[in-house]
C-alpha cells in the first residue's frame, strides 16, 4: 500500500484558482503552458501525482517537478520556462548596432554606385569592413545574419515607401474651402422645387488630363470564338501616333461635362474652354472654378480674358499638390475605366474624335459626382460657406 505524500497541498486564492482553470481549458495558449496548468489544477484538487502523470501523459518526475516548482515561487511564476541561454551569444550587441547603422545609410555615401542596399550587397560589406571596425564576429556574416539582425528592429533597407513634402504653409486653410464649396453645393442640390433651377453660382470642376495617347495596332485584332478563343488577341507591337490632352469642366449639380481635347494645354486653350463655359450657362449667373494652380490657369493671358467677363468667373484654387481635392479627378478615373481603356486607333484624329464620343455618352446619361465624406473642417456653419 503505497505511503501518503508528506509534500505540502497547494494553495490558491479563488483569482488564481480561475485563472489557472481557464488556462487549462484554453486552446490558444502555449500548450506547455496549458499542460502545467493542468497539473497544478489537479493537484489543487487533491489527486496524486500518479494519477496525473497518467491524465496528463507525462512522467511522474516531470510532474513533481512543476508541483515543487509552484509550491516554492507560486503558481503563476511556475507556468513560465525561467530565462535561460545556453552560452553567451557570438555577434555582439555592439556589432547589431553597427550593422543597423550601416542599414541606415545610403551606399554611395560610402563610395558604392548603389543609391540602396541589398541584402547580399549589406552582408558583403559587413564582412569586408567588420575587422576593421571592431568587430571581428562579423567577419563570416551572410545575408541571413543580417536579414535577423534587421529583423529585430524591424529595418528594410532594400524597400522604398513614397511621401509627398507639404510645400504650401496654407494647405488647411485652402482644403477648407474647397471643402466648404463642396458641402454648399450638396446643400444646394438636395433643394426641391423651382429655386434649384436658378441657380445664381453654378460650381463646376476644372482640369486638364495630358498625355493620353494615340497608339495604334500593327496588326488586326482578333475577336473572340467560342469553344476556341474566350477572349480577344491582340499583337504585342504598337505603333505611337503622338499625345492630346483633355481639358474637362464638370458641372458639380447635374453632372454635365464641357470639354474640349486639343494637341496641348497652354493658356490659349484654357481660355476656349472658359469661353465654351460662358455660351454654355446663363448668363445671369456666376460661375465657380474648382482648379488647380497649372500656369495656364494664372497666366497674363487667362487674366486678360477674364477681365473682359467682370464678376463671371471666380476661382476656388485647391492647395499645391492637393488636386485630390478635384473632384473632376473622379470623372478621369472613369474616362480611364471605360473608353479610354486599351483605346487602339489609327490616327491621332480618331483619338480625339472617340475622346468626345465618349463624352457624349456620358452626357446623355450624366450622373452628379459628389464629395463622399465630409469631417472636422466641415463643422461650420452654412453661411461660412463661399456664396
């Protein structure tokens, strides 16, 4: 008949009880965790090691280990392995540092014609110059000792993210009232009745889209066949027949588009599409230019005109590098989605005369482009608004 154990029973406050319960039962936690959890459970319930060495699948020496190992530090320290490292490491703190710095640099400031690292490239001057600068450790390092050196930080020194510099101290100021025209003009169209045909300030969106081009196929393409052929073919070779540009006013209340497509897009261009704006709305009403800062824009000759039309145009420029802000950038985006996808034609003609095909289109069926989210700078009130 087997002896009573003369080891002390385990004591657990009813939080630790709970928590070491819940581990056991978990099945996301380390499992050796919850195996240590399980035996201290059972323990704290009164049955014997035997017994849980049998449950649990384990030795009864590994069990008595972690009920000893509980009993002396308590339960909650006993679930963890204690920190341990077989021998100190080879590669330095010092020399992962000197590595992350080198990572930090730019290869031709150290007299290499890459402007960023590579791996390989990174590893082979870190064994080359490794001695040289103290750390000896490094001299055999390949490129996966230091991807995990890197990896630590974490660092990519082979990647490149993109940014754009804020070079307009009023940017916020000008987003606002951009913003404030667009939030007066969603106002301005949920009006019902005849008040909303009247408009006495028409907005409407400006910008120009160059360098669409002419490209043209060196060999008929193939249309699809069925059971043969899922899909049209087309030659790979093209042929470039030369560039135009689109320069397009989008009406923000019903959806209308002026255009015009010329060979480029100077200030005498501007100007005819101004002038196509003026025919085409009353002339009892104003009308308001969402556009950018493009020289063409601003120029001696684009204000000469203007003061020929007083109090008819009034601008609403949109902050240097925020043409995001247009929503006529909307109406690009589905230019290039619908007819301007793979266009091929034969000559830089039929370019523009498809260009206003295509507009046509979507004017005879045109559709109000909104601004979709309007946040804090929004919460003015509406005599804030640019009327």
């Amino acid at each position: 008949m087997a002896g009573k154990s003369n080891r002390a029973k385990l004591v657990l406050t009813p939080e630790e009880l709970e928590q070491i319960q819940q581990l056991s039962r978990s099945a996301k936690a380390e499992a050796r965790e919850v195996r240590r959890a399980q035996i201290l459970t059972r323990y704290q319930a009164g049955e014997t090691i035997a017994e849980i060495a049998r449950v649990v699948g384990m030795t009864r020496i590994s069990v008595a280990k972690w009920i000893n190992r509980a009993l002396s530090i308590g339960p909650n320290a006993a679930l963890k392995d204690k920190y341990h490292r077989p021998k100190a490491p080879v590669i330095t703190e010092d020399a992962s540092q000197w590595v992350v710095s080198l990572a930090c640099t730019k290869p031709k400031d150290l007299g290499y014609a890459a402007e960023f690292w590579t791996r390989s490239a990174l590893a082979q001057h870190v064994r080359t110059h490794a001695d040289e600068a103290g750390h000896p450790s490094l001299n055999r390092a390949v490129k996966a000792t230091v991807h995990r050196i890197l990896a630590r930080q974490p660092l990519h020194p082979d990647r490149i993210s993109y940014y754009l510099e804020r070079r307009d101290p009023k940017f916020d100021a000008k987003m606002k009232d951009v913003l404030l025209v667009y939030r007066a003009v969603s106002l301005q169209n949920e009006k019902i009745g005849p008040e909303a045909q009247a408009r006495p300030v028409v907005t409407v969106s400006v910008d120009e889209k160059p360098g669409v081009q002419a490209i043209a196929n060196t060999a008929p393409d193939l249309p699809s066949v069925p059971g043969k052929h899922k899909q049209p073919a087309r030659d790979h070779e093209y042929e470039r027949l030369g560039t135009c540009s689109i320069l397009a006013a989008l009406d923000l209340h019903d959806g209308h588009i002026t255009a015009r497509v010329e060979d480029r897009h100077r200030s005498i261009e501007f100007i005819a599409l101004l002038k196509d704006l003026d025919s085409y709305y009353p002339p009892e009403c104003s009308i308001r230019l969402i556009l950018d800062n493009h020289s063409s824009h601003l120029s001696k000759e684009t204000s000469a005109y203007l003061e020929t039309r007083p109090n008819r145009f009034r601008y609403v420029l949109t902050p240097t590098h925020g043409s995001w802000l247009n929503i006529v950038e909307t109406l690009f985006g589905k230019m290039a989605r619908t007819f301007l996808r793979r266009i091929r034609v034969k000559s830089l003609q039929e370019l523009k005369d498809r260009i206003l095909h295509g507009i046509a289109e979507i004017n005879a069926a045109p559709v109000v482009h909104r601004w979709g989210k309007f946040g804090v700078p929004m919460r003015l009130s509406f005599s804030e608004t640019l009327y």
